[in-house]
C-alpha cells in the first residue's frame, strides 16, 4: 500500500502545529470539552478551567451528527461563535465538527481544526471538500472501519491537497454492549506505525461510560497515543448529549494529574 | 418507538409507485443492471436484454462511492444521461446513487429512484435533502446500523417531506470474511414486520460472490421480500467494478425462471 | 483446502440414513421439539402431536449449556429416557446434546444423533470422542466461527472415524441485537457448497423472536437447506428456557403446511 | 448481578498467592513463554533466561487446542513434565492448558495453574471438574464473550467450590482482521471493577503480530492490569505455533525493563 499517508512514502512523523501547539511531537496533547456547545456562559467558563488545568485544545460541538432527527442537533453558527469566543479568552485553539459539505468554508473561518466524525468517514464528497482547505481535519475512525479503510479515507484528504490530518480512534463497533464501543488499543498503535500522521485516542465515546474513560486514556497514552480528546462538562447528568460518558470536573482534574506524571517521567520516550 | 415509519403510527403498507412499478404490493420486483455505468453502448445494450428477462426497475452507478480515491468513480453526469437514454429505450424506471447534497437535484433530473449507499446510511445532510424532493429514494442499510439506526436513518427523510422511502438490506458487517458481508435475513424481516415500508434485499453485495447470489435471493423472496436488487453484467470478469459478485447474463436468466416460478405458484402470498 | 469434508476430496452429496429418514437427499427434513425435556407427559403428548403434523425427527435437552451455573441445566439420563420412550411411541427418531466426552456413551444409548451445541464447536476433546462413534453427529456452529473453522471442526469427527457429520447454521454474533444473533443465510448456502456434508439451519437460535422464525426458515428452505430444527412449545410461555423463540403448536402448524407447499410444487429441485 | 464473583458479593480484592508470587496485591505480574513447549532442553534454557529476566510465572502448553486436526497439538504428558523440571529449576511456578475433563487430575498434579483457553470458556463440563481442584485456574475470555459471559464462567468454577479464578482479556473478534483478534482495554478495565478477581492481559494472542505487543502491553499495565502474560520464543520463526506472534529474546528484554521502569515509579498506584 504505496499511500501518501503511508510510511513507504514519506518516514518522517508529521507534526501539525495548531497555533503552537504540536501534535505529533512527542508529547501526548490534550483536547477536551462538553460534547456539545450548549450555550454561551456555560462554555466560556468550562474553557477556562480546562486551560487552567492545561488542556491545550478545546473542543465543542455546533453541528452534531444525531441518529434521530429529533434529537438535540447542536446550536449552529451560534454555537460556532461561541467557540471563536472561548479561543479569543483562553488562546486555546478550538476543533468541531463539519458535517455539511456546503458548511465547510463557514466552519474553517471559526475553527482552528475541523473535526469529520465517524459517521462520515466515508462521506467521501466532505473528505474531499476538507481536502482544498488549510486547516488540521481531525478524521475519526468509522465504528466499522477497517484500518486500511480509515487511511484510505485520510488518503482522500491528503490527495485532495491537505496534508494536515490528524487520526482519531474512537472505538469500534463489537458484539459487546457493555461498553458503548469497544476501544480498539492494538488498532492504534497499527495507525501509528503504518501512518505517519498523527493517532490520538478518544476514550469517552469509545467507553461510553465515565468510570472506565480516565484508565482507557492513560492505556492510550502508555501505549504511544499523540494526543488524547475527552469529553468534560460540569454537570454530566444535565448533559443535552452524552452525559454518560462525560467527565465531572473533579475527574477529569485527577487524570490530567496522572497523564503530567507520566509526561514528567518522560516513561513514554 | 413511534416513529412515522413505524407500523404504530401507520399499519398498511406504503405501496410506492415508479412509473407504474408498484414496490410493496405484494410481488416482489427485480431491480438489475451493473454495479457502475461504463459506457453508453453496453448499457443500452444490457438494458434491452435485461427488460426482455422481466427486469422491473433498471440500477447503475454513475456516482460511485469508493473506498479508496484511486478508484473508478463513476461517469458522473455523462453515466446519468446514458441512464435515462436506458428509460427512454427499455420504459423501465432507472435507479442511480447520490453521494452530495449539491447533486440531488440534478440525480433527480435524471433519475427515478435515488439511492442513499450503505456508507451514507448516516450522512444527515444528505438525509435531509433528499427529503426534500418528490421522489422515491431507495436507503441502503449501513454496514453497522442496527435495524434501529436504519429505521431512523428513513425517518429523518420522512420527517423532511418525503415519504416514500425503499428500505435495502444489503449486508452487514461481521467477523465472517468468506463473504464480503453477512446478509441479514432475519433483519430484513423484522424490518418488514416494523415498518410500513417497501424492505428489498441486495444478495449481490451481502455476498460478494456470484455462486451464492441466486440462492440467497431465493431466500429473501421466500421470507417476504418486496424486492431483489441484483448486479449483473454480460462480461463479469471485465467490470470496473464488483465483478466478482456480479452475475452473467445466463446465470441471472435461471435466476429470473426460479423466482417467476415462486411468483406464478403464489407461494409467498 | 483439501479436507475429508471437502467437496474436493469427494464431490457427492453424503446422505445420512437414521431409522430411514434420510437426510442431504433433497427434501428438507424438519426436526422439532421443545428446547429441553421438562417432563415425561409434556414431553410425550408433544413428540406425538409433532408426529401428527409430519416432522421427522424429535428434538429435546437433557443436558443443557447454560450460560449461569443457576440456571435449569436439564433432566440428564431422566431427559435421556424419556426421548427414548417418544421414539418408541412415535418411531421417530430422537436428537440430543452432548456436553461432556464421558457422557457420549450413555447418550448414544439413548439417542439417535448426538448434538455438538455452538459453545462446543472447538470443544476439540468432545469432537474426538463423537468422532469414535457409530451415530450421526449433528454439529452446530459456533457463535464467532468462521466458515472455515466450521469445517475443521466436522473434520475432527470425520478423521476420527465417523462420517455422518450433520452441519446446522444457528447463526453467528454480530452488534446486532434486536436479534438474538444473526442468521447467516449465505454462509449456510457457501456450505453446501464447500461441503459434501448435509447442512440444516435452526431459525430459533439464530431469531430468539418466535415472529421471525417461520419466515426465516422458509427462507433457509428456498435457498438449499437439507433439513430445518425448530423449538415448539405447547406453552411458549411457561418454557423452561427459550420460551420466547419457541412456537406454539398453531404458529408450528401454519409453518409445517408452507414447508409442504413448497415441497410438493417442486420448486427446490 | 448477585455473583460470587461479583463486588457486590465481596468488595476486597481477592489475592492468589503461587508459591510467594502474589497476583491482584496491586504490582502487575509477569507471565512468559513460549506457546507450545517444544521440547526440553529448548523449554529449560528459555526458562532460566526468562527468570534472569524478573518473570514470576511460566508459561507453555502441553496440550494444545488447535482449529485443525492436522496441526501440532503439544506434546501432551511429556511436555507436562518439562514443565515440572522447569520450575525445579527455576523456582516458579508454571501455567499450562487443560482441555479434558478427564486430565483435570493430572495436570493438576505437574501445574500450579491450569489455564481453561478461550475455545473452552463455556466448556460447562471443564469449568467445574477445575472447580473441584485446589489450585489457581487462569480463564481466558472467550473470544465472543461479552463480559457478563466471562463472569458467569469464572462463577461456575467458584460456585463448584474453587475460589482462585483469575481473568484473562486476549482479545474478542472483530471485523478487523489487521490484528489477529481486537485487544479489549475497556473490558479488561470493566471486568476489574466488576467483579474482585484478579485480571490479566494476553496482549500476544490479542494482537497476533509482535510489533504490537509491547505497546499494548504498556497500555494495559498503565490502566491497571493484575498481569500480563507474553509468549517469547528464541527464534520465533521457528516456532511450532504463534510465532507470528512471540516477542524474541530481545525485543522482550527491552518490554521487561519499560514494565520495571512503570513498576519503579509507582506511577500505577
């Protein structure tokens, strides 16, 4: 598989930088936010903690994929504002999702990275739609993609003209339903060994339960992830998306704590 | 779950109506013709002996979605026009997939039935818009949806406008690889028992393999199917695309006799 | 793959002969019963109501796999000799599980062909000691076997020493759990084919809902099946287990007379 | 879920001790060696350069559950009592297979932990004749068990009067087929708050590719495993099963002091 995205072609690890801060440079980063944008206060305060506990990307839903029409399907462009608000206060860059490919042009004039979910990974018009923009995409892992066909998907994007595409695995889709998904570790570090982009891991969709996201992360970040992107919201149970699986702020304090250690041992070098 | 499409909220049965092809009636209808339009003479060509078998409803891809940017992609509008030169000649009602929201209304312009592909199964942009026109859409089941998500995924197009909505299982995704999917004989007929909705079997991408196509649609119309949608191409070996599953014309012509004899004897009445 | 049950090591269609019924003949053979033998009269008034409608082989548990060590594991040699007093009553013959290489003797006593349940299939000490028999062995696939591994089990009986190996499609797991798994139709058919061996299917196993039984199993019949096993039930719902996959003495009858239909026009052939 | 194995039941960490090597006390153990043991001198020599090395538990198969009856399957008593030489030897304990009810006895009589394999996890019959014994039983997940499953297997054994159960994760199957099953994480984090056995990782058979075992090793360990168990082989190529999948010398020595350089920081507590 001679691919763009391929180690035969290209060794050397890519590093995308996101307003200085690097992915794929060693350190694993740390992105994190509600699910979705919920409103204005609410979010503005949320990422000021999350920076003052280091977190060094925030992330937040406008446009939410929803399997059913009559769920809560984000706030939009508003919830777009909202985020370029928070990214002015914290000067943290901010990653959400495109799910249109007519709304690409306005969801890259907000975000500093764009988010295609898993529902999209295929979706290969939007894959060449973010393709002709210049902005990082954060391509998530389809919930039965095989890897060969997840960067076949990030090869779309490459191909098109954008060679910043960080991988994101979220979980497969398996016969237990105990978890939400079940987090595919080995599939990971396959992705980091066959691609050079970077892989990073996201523990609250693929658990679908608090309790287990916080050691999922650091058995992401022990085994090589290049960054981790956790779902935190104040008041998990008033949640309007994914409350199960979202951490309080007590939690997600006590794992940023863990994840410094092991930066600070440098274990993972 | 009272969904629109649900038997709940509707019991009889949604007849839809292409031209006079009555899908959801009681018989089943054959839909036919290879994966992707190649080239106008061939087409034609297969059109004509394929109407002259029963064929009710005529398929070919002239968008295709390909797991890898490499691939043959599909004439575009030029495999559109030749569709509905097919129309013109044979007056069957042509069937064709839509990958963008900015091309709907042109597959509409061209087009009889337009079909959502298992990877769009989710894609809710493209969900919505073609809820919004006035003709049927053919939703092929994801490779991972459950029978819910696949009912929720037409409810979003009833819930734009668009009633008329044709449910395809087409193989799911499992761990059995001796087949390209696994075909779910046993959702398409729950899917029968809990929607009002026309549910049509794909054997040829369930299977992925020619020798098992035949039988495996016996099977669908045996258990209750509205329909059968079958890859066939005069010169399997040599198709730009799916050759492997695609049946010849002297394999589908048996196939055909098998099933009018179902039919005539009112087995499945 | 050049196994003893290939079809390349011997290409004609092995017929299983018990008390002359045979099986992998052509027609489809039913086999019916209820999950386990709960008690003598239950069981006897059903083997002969069973009889009466035309099914050809008797099915009953005496020793039960179950999934919790609290659960009714079955009668044992009690069950045992009361499938032996159907026989004799009825004349049919009588199919039962075998769970523990020490009982395949005392349960070939009594029975008329030894059942390999789907959490045995790789039970490889279990499959050498039915392999040393002189009955039919009826062998389930497991609920994550491939094909392949399928046959390899049937090999082991056949290297052993015995060649009446009876293959049965009970379905496989998959996400999908509306469901209790899912029927592999294809896979049942890409048996027959690899297979010179007879392959039935259990609709009941493979559905776990008594709606989808019977149009599953006409399904299974109009795509080759040599034979189809049902759990019956005078009371599905007082079952001692697998009432809600069971059918009722009227859901039976109704199924029994569209299997004749089917057999009687000849459409199989 | 009541269970005796369950927290509910007993809310203290259950520790087993074999001969001083304490599995679930909090330090995750090490437990190494080859797949199969292929023969003595091969077995001693890896035995004592896996002890210089810090391993606390060997590993090896006698008896060998394989998919076809054709290939090696151990060498049975003999490689019993390689085993028995090797903890002479050494001074540690040993784990090894036991696939028949019938060799309870005597692999209990050379072993100090009798391992059930995945194929045999609800190999009822097996679960409670190791249930009556004395010593550790190491149960590996089956490999489509959900994790209730897993419980309720392990429950068999400790309501059958045996309380020294430890769990082993080593992948569940999946449709990705890169790696040879997909390493759970989540679940092996779920089943050590679930239930107070100790539970361990295989991360060899999860992965079934060397270049991945390390990593995903470390990835269990940082989120908590009670254990992990490898196969190491001299020369892997060589070997007369999985050495698709053993680590060599080296590349295990260089896995052994990262674990020691976890362990030493105490970053795990």
């Amino acid at each position: 598989m001679e691919l763009k995205v391929g180690r035969k072609k290209k060794n050397t690890k890519t590093v995308i930088n996101v307003k200085g801060v690097e992915i794929g440079a060693g350190e694993p980063i740390i992105i994190a936010g509600p699910c979705a944008v919920e409103g204005e206060e609410l979010y503005l305060d949320e990422a000021q903690f999350l920076k003052s506990l280091g977190v060094e990307i925030l992330r937040g839903g406008a446009f939410k994929p929803r399997t059913s029409p009559y769920a809560f399907s984000g706030l939009g462009v508003e919830g777009l504002k909202i985020l370029a608000q928070a990214r002015e206060i914290t000067g943290l860059p901010v990653v959400t999702e495109v799910m249109d490919p007519r709304d690409v042009e306005i969801v890259a004039e907000y975000a500093d990275i764009l988010q295609i979910g898993s529902r999209n990974m295929q979706n290969f018009t939007l894959l060449k739609e973010v393709g002709l923009i210049k902005k990082p995409i954060l391509l998530k892992r389809g919930l039965a993609a095989t890897i060969k066909e997840w960067l076949l998907a990030a090869e779309y994007i490459v191909d098109s003209g954008n060679e910043q595409v960080i991988l994101c695995e979220r979980g497969i889709r398996t016969f237990e339903d105990y978890t939400r998904n079940t987090f595919d570790l080995a599939g990971m570090v396959a992705a980091l060994d066959l691609t050079h982009l970077p892989v990073i891991a996201d523990p609250s969709h693929a658990t679908g339960r608090r309790e287990l996201v916080g050691r999922v992360a650091l058995g992401a970040v022990a085994a090589g992830a290049d960054g981790i992107m956790l779902e935190v919201h104040p008041r998990p149970e008033e949640a309007l998306s994914d409350g199960r699986q979202s951490l309080d702020y007590n939690e997600f304090k006590k794992l940023m704590d863990k994840i410094k250690g092991f930066k600070s041992q440098s274990i993972l070098l």
